[in-house]
C-alpha cells in the first residue's frame, strides 16, 4: 500500500468495466450476459440514463419469491434508485454508504455516466492490504469528513 493510504480513493479500487441493459431486457438477457461477463450486477439504463442495478442477489430474492417468468423486464426486479458514489470519494466513503444504505455494490458515477463499479469485496481486499495506522488515518479523515457534511453547527 502507498505511504498516503487515506489517499486511496474509489478509482484506485473500482472495476472499470460494467455492464448495462435496457430497462425493457428480460431478466434472461441480463442473466445471460451477467454469467458470460462473469460479473454479479448489470446497471439498467433508460434513455442512456443509470436508473437501477439488477444484482445476483436480486435474482435469488426477487425472481424466486415472486416466481418471475423469464420474460420478465429487469425493471420489474431492479434495485431503484440507484445509490452512486463518486470515483474521488475515499474508501471509508464507499464502507459507510454500503453499511448504511445495506448494499454491496455502487455504481461510480461521473459527469451523469458509469464510469465504474466498486465492490464490497474490492473495499475488502483494499483494507486487508492496509496497516493498523492507515485505517485509523482513513477512518479519522472519513469521520471529520461526514462530521462537516452532515453537521447541523457547520
């Protein structure tokens, strides 16, 4: 890891690659193109605007519980809105938006475009790299971060 650890951001981490369909796909297209990609999220697009993710998790939740046919447009089954984060935000940034929005994946948005996707497991493999020092450097810049944001005696 870099001697300037708290200076890791989103696009040092983010998967660059992502993969979008149409909000009139079925789930058996994005399905399909998931398992051929490799990937667990495909963003859905309306108006090549971001508008939801469709995850695997979605597909054993959502499709199986409510015995979806696959036939079924992804914009029934997407996850919407869609929770961004942007690709110079820190990695404590991404860790306290998937902790308190309960997701596991965000897209990176810049100038309205994806121009990336982070992963609660590349937010893993990034601190398991990371010493005691810099994730208490990270941590107190993330937390005077969200203290000036949010603050109502700013």
């Amino acid at each position: 890891m870099s001697e300037d650890a708290k200076g890791i951001t989103v696009k040092d981490i983010m998967t660059k690659s992502v993969i979008a369909v149409d909000s009139t796909a079925t789930v058996n297209e994005a399905a399909k193109m998931m398992e051929d990609a490799k990937v667990g999220s495909v963003i859905v697009m309306e108006n090549n605007t971001p508008v939801g993710i469709v995850t695997d998790r979605d597909f054993a939740v959502k499709v199986a519980a409510h015995a979806y046919q696959i036939s079924t447009s992804v914009k029934q089954i997407m996850s919407s809105p869609l929770i961004t984060i942007g690709p110079d935000e820190s990695v404590w940034m991404i860790s306290d938006l998937m902790y308190t929005r309960g997701v596991r994946k965000l897209p990176v948005i810049e100038n309205d475009q994806v121009i990336g996707m982070v992963t609660a497991t590349d937010l893993v493999n990034q601190l398991a790299v990371s010493t005691d020092e810099d994730i208490q450097k990270m941590f107190h810049e993330s937390i005077i971060k969200v203290y000036k944001q949010y603050s109502p005696y700013n």
